[in-house]
C-alpha cells in the first residue's frame, strides 16, 4: 500500500536529461591539455576510466558550455548500456572534470522535486537495472533512447524523507567502498608477494629461524611436469570447464551454455586432481590448475608433476606475471590463438626451490588469497544487505523518522 504522502511518478517529471553533442572524429586532438570528451567507452558500472580518451581543443570549450558536466552529475551509455558486470551508469567526480557530453550519452540531473543522492540509489537499484534489461532494444548495437529513460516510474516521498533516506543508504556506500578499496589494496599486495617470493628476491624464514639460503635450481619444466592423454573414462566424470579465475571447474558449479554431444565426450581428456592445463588462454593469463577429476576437451594439453611437488607453488609461479612474460618471450614464434604444445612448455626453465621453502612461500601465498576472499564474502554480505534495505526504504515498506 502507497504511503499517503508518497507519489508514483516517473524520471520525466523529476530529471533534466541532455544528450551529448555529435563531434566530429576529424577535429580530435591528442593535446594532453585539450579537454577529455566523455563517451560511452569511457564508462563502466559505476565508475568512469579515461584509458584511450579523446579530446577536444580547450579553445572551443565556451561555445560547449551546455555540455560541460559538472561534480554528481550522472551519465549512462545508450549504447550497450547492460553488460555482464551491471549498467554503464556513473557519478561524475571532481577527478573527472572538465569534460564534455558526447553524442549516445546522457546527463542526469535532479530537479529540485528530487534528492540528487537519492537519485544515485534508483540508478544503482535491482528495479532499475531490470527496467533496462527489458527495453534495451537488441540489435547489433543494444541501446536505450532518452524517452526510454524517462518513462522510468518509481515511488517518490516527500523531500525531508528523501534526505533521510539517501542519507541512510550513503552509509552502506561507504562501507562497501571502503571494502573494495581494501580488496584492490589486499591484491595489490598479494601481488608484490608473488613478485617476490616466486622469483626468489624475497626469501621466507626456514625451520631455524633463519633466511633460505641455498640457490633456486632452474630446470626445464619438462623434469617437472609430463604430459598426458589418458581417454579411458566413463560417464560418470565431470565435465570440466577451464577458466582463467577459477582454473579448472565443473561446468555445472558456473553458467556454462556450450552444449557437447556424447561421441565428442569419448575422445575427452582425463583431468587429475592436482593435474596442470594448457589452454588458449594460457598466453594472457598463465596455466590452469584442477583440484577436481573430470574430462576436458581433447584441445588442452595436461600436465602431471612426475616428481614431488608443492602443488600450490607451481599453481601461484604458473600464473604468476614473471611466467606468462618468460613464457610469451620464449614462445614468440608461436601464432596467436594457437595452443601451447607440450614441446614447447617442456623447453621453459622453471625454478625449483626445495619442498620446504615451496610449502612456506605457498602458506604465505594461500594466507594472502583467504583474507582477500574474506573481504569478498563481507563485500558481497554488505551488498546483498543494502540491497534489502532499498527494497523496504524505497518502497515506503520501512519508514524513516524525519
């Protein structure tokens, strides 16, 4: 039931939307001190990055003035505005001006009718965000028009609970903010962990209490990992999927959709647990480690450790960034989009640090991978929770005290 004070309105009534303006390729300039030209590539679900940006001379910026955007504006991409990660919607920071409004964009501001804060919310809400999925017309390019965006309806209530509202879910954005930070930090430093402990600048201590000291050995990885083609199997193994984030998976633990027939499923691969794959992938984004059995598609390649390893050693080294930049410089011959062979990978050095001090460096690395997935689980909890609390705010489900 509709508090009596609230409204059913729509974003038409309560907005100011403007549509960028068409420049012309031809007049870009690659003057650093040009002013930045915001357009749909410059926007991702709720951010706006500025890699490949182009620019308009600062000399014409007077005559633009209608299309200068300013600190909380908010800008969305009519074209593909949803994609996998969520709507290319965005708040304009400081950080982000002076810039100017490009053609199949549009600025959003509140009316004074509307909490510009409160606006952030409906942008960011699972109602909105379906709203667009639903009108967002397929095509080669799927788009969204301005009056698409205006026919937006949703409960309104009167200003002073608006600010108390925005108010109250600011809090939430805070707290997720700060979680993300906190991750981008946690993985920056895992990072520079990897750089070190897996090229041996940095050296953990041993049961004594004192540093490592025996030098790594650098062996062909061939004296470490063979290869293998077993296909004897039957039905009953799964089918694995393999991914760069979380290497070799089930396809039904993800949103797998390609379909495969049993006579192709015959002539699949047997993946150990602990096995290691070689995918096409493995150019940009290392090799792949199972801690599942299944089958896999006869184009991987499968590794099997042949002596004693730390499995989680070499899972962290091979996809480390130190091995994917030997791997692309050993392999430079090797056409692009075609897979590693076993040939090859043989021929690569990799080190060999006794068993202890790979078992320490792979704790450390294991510890550093749990506290980032911590702070995942808090973010996704904080998220989720806010989520519920829009749901009853701006519904008028749950009242605030003005």
């Amino acid at each position: 039931m509709l508090p009596n004070d609230w409204i059913h309105t729509t974003f038409e009534k309560h907005t100011d939307l403007l549509n960028g303006f068409a420049f012309k390729s031809v007049n870009y300039s690659s003057d650093e001190c040009d002013i930045r030209l915001l357009r749909g590539d410059n926007i991702e679900p709720g951010s706006l990055r500025w890699r490949g940006v182009k620019r308009w001379p600062a000399n014409e910026l007077e005559k633009l003035n209608k299309f200068q955007l300013a600190e909380h504006d908010f800008v969305i991409a009519m074209d593909r505005t949803w994609i996998t990660s969520g709507l290319k919607v965005a708040e304009v920071k400081q950080s982000d001006l002076p810039c100017l409004l490009v053609q199949r964009v549009s600025r959003i501001r509140a009316l004074p009718t509307l909490n510009q804060s409160l606006l952030r919310q409906y942008f960011s809400g699972h109602r909105f965000e379906q709203y667009v999925k639903s009108v967002q017309t397929e095509s080669a390019v799927p788009h969204i028009s301005p009056s698409q965006i205006k026919e937006f309806s949703f409960l309104l209530p009167p200003l002073p609970e608006q600010r108390k509202i925005a108010e109250i879910l600011s809090t939430w954005d805070k707290a997720i903010s700060t979680t993300e930070r906190l991750i981008d930090n946690s993985k920056q430093q895992k990072q520079a962990l990897m750089q070190q402990l897996l090229t041996g600048k940095k050296r953990l201590l041993d049961g004594s209490g004192k540093p490592f000291e025996a030098e790594w050995e650098r062996v062909n990885a061939g004296n470490i990992f063979s290869s293998r083609s077993d296909k004897n199997h039957n039905s009953d193994l799964p089918i694995l999927a393999i991914t760069q984030d979380k290497g070799a998976i089930p396809r039904d633990l993800i949103d797998y959709k390609v379909s495969v027939t049993n006579a192709s499923i015959a002539g699949y691969k047997v993946v150990e647990q602990g096995d290691f794959i070689i995918s096409l992938r493995s150019f940009q984004g290392g090799i792949e480690y199972s801690k599942y059995k299944g089958i896999c598609s006869p184009a991987y390649v499968i590794l099997h450790p042949n002596i004693e390893i730390t499995d989680a050693f070499y899972k962290y080294y091979l996809k480390s960034h130190s091995f994917i930049q030997t791997m692309k410089s050993r392999l430079e011959g090797i056409r692009d989009g075609k897979i590693i062979s076993y040939k090859y990978f043989s021929e690569i050095k990799l080190p060999m640090p006794s068993l202890i001090e790979q078992k320490k460096i792979a704790a450390v690395l294991t510890n550093a991978d749990k506290k980032i997935q911590i702070l995942e689980q808090q973010l996704a909890d904080l998220k989720q929770e806010k989520k519920a609390l829009m749901q009853q705010l701006l519904t008028g489900k749950r009242r605030v005290k003005v």
